[in-house]
C-alpha cells in the first residue's frame, strides 16, 4: 500500500445497514467518545484518550496517511442513524506477499448487532479483491473472547501465541495471533 500513486481518502464501502467511510474532523467527538470508552479500550493497545484534541489530531493524521496510501482506516457508520459505530483498519501490508494486518473496534451501544461481521465482511472483500491481499492477520487479548468470535465467525483461525507483546499502561499482555487466507475461487 505504501506507494505514493495510491490514495484511499475516497474509499467508501456500502454494506445493507453501513457505511465504511473516512473519518472526518467532524467525527472527531464521536471518535473520542468511542477512544475514551474503558469497555472498547479494555484491550486495545493504548490506553483511553483524555480530550477532543487528541481525537482531531489523530483523524488528520488518519486523513493524511489516507492519501498518502499508508494504511487505510475507515470509519464505520450506521446508515439509519448516521452514527459513528467503530472503524475497520488495514495496515502493515507487504505488497510483495500480498498480505497485512487488519484492527477493527465497535462502541458498545453497537454490539450484538452483527455490525462488526457485516463491517468486515465488506472490509475483508475490497481488501481482497479491489488491493489483491490475499492474507490478512490479526493480534487480539487472549482474555477477549468477544473479537476471538468475530474473527472465528469471519473465517480466521487461530495460529499462535505471543507472549508479552503489548505494554498498555504499565500491563504487559500477551496476543493471540489469527490468519485468514482468502483464495480467488
């Protein structure tokens, strides 16, 4: 991904209830309110964010990378309600192996819905068919069975342990490590 022909500030994704799409500065209460959120940060890799600031700074920089082709992070909005629910990512690509990384988070008011399945299902399929990754990875708590499930439902299977990965606020924690291969059938 990281080449400078490619831009992904346009990418928008439909799915029947969402809408993948940049984050915006106009996201950014929102966004802080999801980052503050000590249920959706229970195991992320940084702890929660302290103000509007620090969300504003960190979708410009998201904006920037987007159309610099680094990463490509999309914000995930309910269609009904025009609500920000979470965001899908997909990062550390290595073009030549056609494979990355993928994080995805939901706030809590929007889970059980099938949203993060449905978000990745249309994530996963433009990864794989518009950017041509074939291999997508995932780190995740081993105490956080909700994204063990997500992933397993979406096809990835677990592949490893590794211990003392993170460093979260003075807490060291271990990550289990997911793949998915997707094949052209």
């Amino acid at each position: 991904m990281a080449s400078a022909s490619k831009d992904y500030s346009a990418v928008i994704i439909q799915t029947p209830r969402l809408t993948l799409r940049p984050l915006s500065v106009a996201d950014a209460p929102a966004w802080l309110q999801i980052m503050q959120d000590p249920d959706v940060l229970r195991y992320w890799s940084h702890g929660p964010w302290k103000d509007e600031d620090e969300a504003e700074t960190a979708i410009k920089a998201d904006m920037a990378a987007l159309e610099r082709g680094e990463y490509l992070k999309l914000a995930i909005v309910e269609n009904e309600t025009k609500r920000l629910a979470g965001m899908c990512l997909l990062f550390g690509v290595h073009e030549a192996s056609r494979r990355c990384w993928i994080g995805f988070c939901l706030a809590n008011q929007f889970w059980g819905k099938g949203y993060m399945t449905e978000a990745l299902t249309g994530f996963l399929d433009y990864a794989h068919k518009i950017l041509a990754m074939r291999r997508f990875e995932a780190d995740t708590d081993p105490n956080n069975t909700r994204c063990q499930a997500v992933l397993e439902r979406m096809g990835f299977e677990r592949e490893g342990l590794l211990r003392e990965r993170w460093l979260v606020d003075g807490e060291v924690k271990d990550a289990l490590i997911y793949g998915l291969v997707k094949r052209d059938s």
